[in-house]
C-alpha cells in the first residue's frame, strides 16, 4: 500500500468560526507512506496449525499551522504578533507474530477444551522535529527520538 494525502487543513480561526485570518496557511500531510504485509497458514500437522504474520510500514508527516490564529489587522494594537509551528515526523513500524493453535478433535471438542500459544515482536521508531518560528525567525527547534 502506498498513500500520499494532503487535506490542506487549517481551520483554527479566532472566534471558532472556521474563517481563517491567517497570513500563513497550515498543512496536514502525509508523504510517501508504505506498507507491506503478509501472512501465511501451515497445516502440516494433524493437531494444530500454525499461522505467521509480518507487517512493515513507513511513513513521513508534516503538521503545521500558524499559532497566532491571525493577521496584523486581527491582534490590532498588539501587533506584529507572528507565531508558526511545524511538526516534522517519520515513523517506521515492524511487527511480526506466530501462532499455533490446537484443531477441533472430535475427542476433544465436547469437552470444549482448545489450546493456543505464540510469540509476538513490535518495534516502532518515531522522529518528531518541531519548528517555532517567530517572526520569520526560528524561535525553537526540539527533536524527540522514540
């Protein structure tokens, strides 16, 4: 699967009526996201089977608007208030399971008695960057590692 999505959003406005004033538009996106899955049954055995899933996923996002929610005109005697905020983020994802689990015998299905047993591994990465920028200067950056 491959998704590339961007709504555009920026919908922060003042007075909560969905009118923007903003002099920087925002952006919702995400770019370039990848998955890949698969999975498999094997029935090779008389009293169970044994199902494996992988699944893998990467993907980049930028969240971004402009957080003082206006325009000179708008903040009036306080301005030139001009506050933006960006969110830089890629996530990848990694997860495998395996399962074995007991079939239905008939000897053993009226005393309604089944097993199960697995093993389940997830690792996640995520990098978020934030970016303050003050009056068309950069205010802050931070950096979060997961």
């Amino acid at each position: 699967m491959w998704v590339d999505l961007d709504n555009g959003y920026d919908a922060f406005s003042i007075d909560n009526s969905r009118t923007t004033l903003v002099r920087q538009a925002g952006q919702d996106t995400q770019i370039a996201a990848r998955a890949r899955a698969c999975a498999s049954t094997t029935s090779g055995a008389e009293s169970f089977d044994v199902v494996s899933r992988t699944a893998l996923g990467t993907s980049r996002s930028v969240y971004s608007f402009d957080g003082d929610w206006g325009n000179d005109v708008s903040w009036g005697v306080n301005s030139p208030y001009d506050y933006f905020q960006r969110f830089d983020r890629e996530r990848a994802h990694a997860e495998r399971r395996i399962c074995a689990s007991c079939r239905a015998h008939p000897s053993i299905a009226a005393l309604s008695f089944a097993w199960l047993a697995g093993v389940y591994a997830l690792r996640t990465d995520e990098d978020v960057q934030q970016h303050d920028v003050w009056r068309d200067r950069l205010y802050r950056r931070w950096r979060t590692l997961r």
